[in-house]
C-alpha cells in the first residue's frame, strides 16, 4: 500500500511539472501586447491616413520608424500610412465609411465587420485642422461625445505647416505685374477674360489666352481653397458667408475665373506636380500650396526653361496638417499611444528637417528654413519667402460654406 501511495504522488508531481513547465514555456513565447478582447499580439499596427500634401514625408517618416523597430512597453509598433486628400478623408467620415462600433461589442461582429474594424484608422493628419472640426461634429451629433480632441495629451496637434502662394512662369509673370502693377484675384480675372488675349496684356501671341492653374475642388482640397481665397479677396475679408457665395454677381465673377482653367473637369488632384509635367499647356500660373510648387520647382525649370515667380497673397490661407489621434473604442488604447510615439517621431529635429527638404514648414522652433542649402533658400530669387510677415489668415469655411461651394462648382464649372 506505501509503495503505491507513493508511486501514486510520484505521478501527480511529475504531472505538475510538466504542467508548470509548459505554462512557463507559453508565458516566455507570449507577446506582451493584449487586444481589447484578450486576444494576444506581437505588434501594434498604427493605421495613419493622410493627406497628400504631406504623404510623401509622412510615408518616409514611417518607414524610417519601422525600420528603428521602435518599441511601447517592449512590443514593436508598425505604422502604415494610407493616403487619402481630406476632402474624400471628410466624405468618408461623414458617411461612416470606416465603421464605428456604435452600440456594439467586438464580440458580436460578424467577420466582414472584423475585417473592416481591423482597417479603422488610428490617427487622422488632413490638411487643416477645420476638417477635422468638421468631422467631430458630426460624430458628436452621431454618437453623443467627442472622437477627435482639442486639449489634453491626445489633442489635435500641427505637424508642419503650408500655405497658398501664387506660382506663376516667369515671362507671365513680368508682363502681368508690368501691365497691373500687382497680382491677385482680380488681376487674374481680368487676364482671363480679356478678349484679345496675352497680346492685349503686352505678352506674345504665341501665348494665346491667359490659363489658371487650379486642383480640382473635387479632388483636392486646395482646390475647395482656392475658391474661398478668390472669394475672401472679392470682399476684402477673411471670412465669407452662404450669402457671399450665393450672390449672383460674385458667382458670375468666380465662373469667370474658373473657366479659365484649362480641363478642370478632368484635372488631376496632382496639380504642380502636372504643372511640371506638362508645362504650358496646363497653365500660366495659378494659386497652389508652397510646398507642392516647391517640390517641383526643379522640374518645372529643367523641362521648361522658366522658374515661377512666386506672389504671396494678402489674405494667407495657411495648412497646419494636425496630427489627429482617433478617441473611439475601435482602436485601442495601445494603440493610440503608439501613435502618440509616431507623433514624436514626426515633430523631432531630423524628421522635422526632412519636412523642409520637401518645402514643407516646420513645427520644431528649433528648426529654420533657411538652414543649409534648401528649397526656401534656393528658390529665394523667385519671390519665396522664409518668413510671412502677413496676419491676415483667410478663415476656413463651415459647413455650410463648404457644401455651397462645391455645389456651386458642379453646377456650373464641373463638365463645362
């Protein structure tokens, strides 16, 4: 009977080791990150969607984080950048095109759900910060609370900034300021309605009649932009209304100019980029952001044998592409500091110095545009200016302006 006793303890032991052993060997394999459901991961991906102005920078910037193997609480974080204008980035959280959880658990999602969950983005970076209030109205309206903040560590916070200048062909832009004295909205709009064309603006007739460049307001949100500098210089203000876009007279003036552009229609959402391109036959000049006539200024001069001449407005419609941290619980709290990490990473003195390289304007205070041979310092010649001394910054639209605007434009530029 002892001997069986302990041949008997002698086997649950060797059990309880065997099971010990095994629980250690998972826990040392585990990885360290949980899901919200308890399911275990060895990577936090950051989904961050944004806006093309900056994708360029951003996408590099990602892939040089991936590559440092960055960590939060010992698991690599893996950003994936995703680029999207933020005109199409608003449509789609206004429709709920990502899928929010609403009333419901993960646990009661049927597969196709999962799929798309897994896809939400955890960070949102359009090209300003009123897309973005845009956006958390109508989740707060939708869901009771707030999705995107303005205070605390998760706010809403700039990257690098932007604005609109004008980028006009040298040669254009000599007969212009010697014809009008100056360049703004309403010299454009004289020079595209003049019936005999350049030469009647003392330009050769070679030229033939004076061409806007324009992106697409349904494409891009420089486009939408543009629209409302015109609009802002037409009052002489910085803000306008639904009422100001409605007037019949401002309208005629706007379609003036508009039907200038050459195939707005079908244009690209790229814009400088066809500007370089395609040179003339695109267009004479036309109101576009910095850094994307920056980026392109060389090829423009090597293809056409003309830099730009660059003319800053009077009212400065400026872009700060916030780097906006999703607050719902389709992502996870991991997640989200994860982002917090990329974020960092993108305001840091080197990143941030990349950001001027591709004539963007910094965030970091401790970085200068004019530090070193960059695109503000080479092309200072052509009119760029390292510092903007103008305050009067054109107000972004709401709503309501918005969608006037664009309605405006499909009724009757779109197709035209």
């Amino acid at each position: 009977m002892n001997r069986t006793r302990l041949l008997f303890f002698a086997i649950i032991f060797a059990a309880l080791v065997v099971i010990a052993g095994s629980l250690l060997w998972r826990q040392t394999k585990a990885p360290a990150t949980t899901l919200q459901t308890g399911q275990k991961r060895d990577r936090i991906d950051v989904r961050v969607l944004t806006s093309l102005a900056v994708e360029p920078w951003v996408r590099g910037a990602a892939e040089q984080f991936n590559r440092e193997n960055h960590k939060l609480d010992g698991v690599p974080v893996h950003v994936q950048v995703i680029a999207m204008d933020g005109l199409t980035a608003l449509g789609k959280w206004d429709r709920d095109a990502f899928g929010t959880l609403g009333d419901k658990d993960r646990s009661q999602l049927t597969e196709p759900e999962k799929t798309q969950l897994a896809q939400f983005p955890t960070v949102w970076i359009p090209d300003s910060r009123y897309l973005v209030e845009l956006a958390n109205a109508t989740y707060k309206t939708r869901l009771g609370r707030d999705v995107f903040l303005t205070d605390g560590e998760y706010r809403a916070r700039p990257i690098a900034l932007s604005l609109f200048v004008w980028g006009i062909y040298e040669s254009r832009a000599k007969v212009l300021l010697a014809h009008y004295g100056k360049l703004d909205w309403q010299v454009i709009h004289d020079a595209a309605t003049k019936k005999g064309g350049w030469p009647e603006l003392g330009g050769e007739a070679a030229w033939g009649y004076f061409k806007l460049v324009v992106p697409n307001p349904l494409r891009n949100v420089g486009g939408l932009a543009a629209m409302v500098a015109a609009a802002g210089e037409y009052y002489n203000r910085p803000n306008i209304s639904v009422a100001d876009v409605t007037k019949p007279a401002f309208q005629k003036w706007l379609s003036d100019i508009m039907h200038s552009v050459t195939d707005l229609g079908g244009g690209s959402s790229y814009t400088a980029e066809d500007f370089a391109l395609f040179g003339y036959s695109i267009g004479d000049g036309g109101q576009l952001l910095e850094s994307d006539l920056l980026q392109n200024m060389d090829g423009i001069k090597s293809r056409w044998g003309e830099p730009l001449r660059f003319i800053y407005p009077p009212y400065v419609t400026w872009f700060d592409f916030p780097f906006t941290v999703w607050m719902g619980p389709e992502t996870t709290a991991q997640e989200k500091n994860a982002a917090l990490l990329f974020e960092q990473y993108l305001l840091s003195e080197p990143v941030q110095k990349l950001a001027v390289a591709q004539g963007l304007r910094p965030i970091n205070p401790k970085i200068s545009v004019t530090d070193g041979n960059t695109l503000f310092t080479r092309w200072q010649a052509q009119g760029v200016l390292p510092i903007v001394k103008r305050a009067d910054a054109m107000r972004f639209p709401n709503r309501d302006i918005l969608q006037s605007l664009l309605r405006w434009f499909q009724l009757n530029v779109e197709g035209q």
